[in-house]
C-alpha cells in the first residue's frame, strides 16, 4: 500500500518537528509489517491481499474531543483488518502513539475501546507506541475498582527502545527500521550532525536491502527520514543525496522505478536552492513544485515500466496464443492490461 503520508514529508525543508505525527505517517506506510512484527504468523492470520481499511473518520466521530486536545491526540489510527479465516471476519485495529506519557492515558485508551466496541459491535485489538526517551514510563493496562466492582483493561503496550538496534536492524522488517529511525532521532544535539548523517544513511540501506519496499515506498521513507533525523548542515544533506543517488547501481536494483528516486533527489536540489531565493514566502510554493515533482516523477516511471510490460506481453501473445485469439479476443486482454496499469497507477497518485 502507499503511504497517506502528506507530501510535505517528502522535502528536506525543515517543519515543525511532531515526532508522534511523522511515527503515525511512517507506520501507516508499513502497517502490514507492524502486525509481522508484533506477530510471528501474521500472514497465517490476516488478510493481507485484501488490504487495510483506515476509518479516520469513524475515529473522529466517536471521539471527537480528539480535535480539543493538542496536536499529539492526532496520532492514533483506526484500521480494519481482515482475518484469513476463524470465527469472525474482521476486527478493528486502534493505534496510538504517544511521545510524553500521562497518567490519563490508559483511561484514554479504554474510552477508545468501549466507544469503539459499543459502535461497531466487532472485536477491538489496541496498541500503544510510546516514542519517548528510553527511560520513559509507560503503562499498557487500565485499572478501576470499587467496593468489590472492578475491570482491568489491558493494551499492547511498546516502548521504542524495547529493542537494540542490532536487533531491530536483524529483523529484515520495515517497521523495525521506522522503530529504529525513532530511536535515532533521540540523538539529535547529542551527538554532531556527522553522525547523524551516518546513521539516517545506515537506515535508508537498510529498508533497501530488505527490498519490501517499491520506489514510491522509499520516496516516502526518505522524506520521513529527513524529517525525524533533522541535519541543518546542507554540505552533509548534499553528500547524503549523492550517497543515496549512487545506491541505484547497488545490489537491490529497483529498475525505472529507483530511477525515479535519484532523478526526484536532482530536482529536489534545483527546487531548494531556487525557493531559498524568495525566503519564507517561498514555503507553499516549493510544497506544490515537491508534490508535483513527485507526481511527475512516478508517473514517467511507471510509463515506461508499462511499455516494457506491453512489449513483453505482445511478444508473450504472439509465441503463445496470439494465433487463436480473434481480434475482439485481442482488444479485451489489452483493455483488461490498461485498466490493471491505470488502478495501480490511480492508487498511487490518490496518495500524493
């Protein structure tokens, strides 16, 4: 699935750092690997051809005081989940990521659950992702009782540095690298910008080498990436976009696809520099010429992917059973081919 992420993710320009909004981007990216990484037998259990469904909306409605609250109470997702198979067919998955602790947070997270429980009369699984310091506290139950009354609400509780690097970093999962790019955003003014560059370097290889993500995927790990671990120092950033510009040559090669990402890394750079020219005002304007670079950027990949394909259908057609097909026959695999190419490429253009 391609990521909701807003496109701003995707610039180097800095914004107003919400570490808990960026987290909320990036796991939505990589949803079908977070539930690989909380479950050993995800793909046994849940449906994931079938996709996800993101109920935002529904999420709003039955905790609108969501609105009230403070920018942080915007991370939380509601997803649908589809099982493969069992005694029901789909559950709700509710998400929250919280960066600073509070002790009525797990109350908060029984609310969600007895609202959403009470709406849609389905089961409720919850997660809670703290995102704070390492030595942060956290709880993953609610408590109540009273007089011989009493419940006890518990939610799956991670805290970011549950996990070493090493171990994040040995599991071949995207997740565990969104995890670890967390982690890593801790440093920022403990150690120099030299370092950081490394380690925000370090990660971007890492979710390539797992090869789970497509071009547009890594498009949008790379303005994530540039986001949570911030380098002012633009002599670093230039490195670290001719570093990224050289990997498409490497091991993993993505095809036209990848060719996107080092052509989009190019004029992303002309972008910077003619924008710094006009200062501030110049902010929206970049937003709208990043967006549509990017847009321009996948569509002409995935054109030319597509005239590779039709060529090698053509000749496939022509050895196999081009022979028996009538000339109607012919224009209906053709129009089924075009209709595959214009969903997927429909999908990815409704992200951006």
């Amino acid at each position: 699935m391609v990521s909701k992420s807003d496109s701003s993710f995707i610039s180097g320009q800095k914004i107003p750092k919400k570490m808990d909004l960026l987290l909320k981007a990036a796991m939505e990216e990589s949803f079908p690997h977070m539930l690989r990484f909380f479950y050993k037998d995800a793909d046994l259990l849940f449906d994931m051809e079938r996709g996800f469904e993101y109920m935002d909306k529904e999420l709003l409605e039955i905790y609108p005081e969501r609105l009230s609250r403070g920018g942080t109470r915007l991370a939380d997702v509601l997803v649908k989940v589809f099982m493969k198979d069992g005694a029901f067919q789909w559950f709700l998955l509710h998400l929250e990521i919280q960066g600073k602790y509070s002790s009525g947070f797990p109350f908060r997270m029984f609310e969600y659950y007895y609202r959403l429980v009470d709406r849609f009369k389905v089961p409720v699984i919850a997660f809670a992702i703290f995102s704070g310091a390492e030595n942060q506290q956290f709880s993953d139950t609610y408590h109540s009782s009273l007089l011989g009354t009493g419940l006890a609400y518990r939610y799956q509780g991670y805290q970011i540095f549950q996990h070493s690097a090493g171990e994040l970093l040995a599991m071949d999962n995207p997740f565990a690298l969104v995890v670890l790019a967390a982690q890593k955003a801790h440093l920022e003014n403990k150690v120099s910008e030299a370092a950081l560059g490394k380690e925000r370097l370090m990660i971007f290889k890492a979710m390539l080498a797992t090869g789970k993500y497509d071009a547009a995927q890594m498009l949008s790990f790379l303005g994530f990436l540039k986001q949570i671990i911030y380098i002012k120092d633009p002599e670093i950033n230039h490195q670290f976009d001719l570093e990224i510009d050289n990997l498409k040559q490497g091991e993993n090669n993505m095809g036209r696809l990848w060719d996107a990402v080092s052509e989009f890394m190019r004029e992303e750079a002309l972008i910077n520099a003619r924008i710094e020219l006009q200062g501030p005002a110049g902010d929206e304007i970049r937003k709208e010429m990043v967006k549509e670079l990017q847009t321009k950027m996948l569509k002409a990949a995935y054109d030319r992917m597509w005239k590779e394909h039709e060529e090698r259908n053509e000749a496939l057609v022509r050895e196999e059973f081009l022979r028996e097909l009538t000339t109607e026959k012919k224009n209906v695999v053709k129009k089924k081919l075009m209709d595959e190419y214009v969903s997927k490429m429909s999908a990815i253009l409704a992200t951006l």
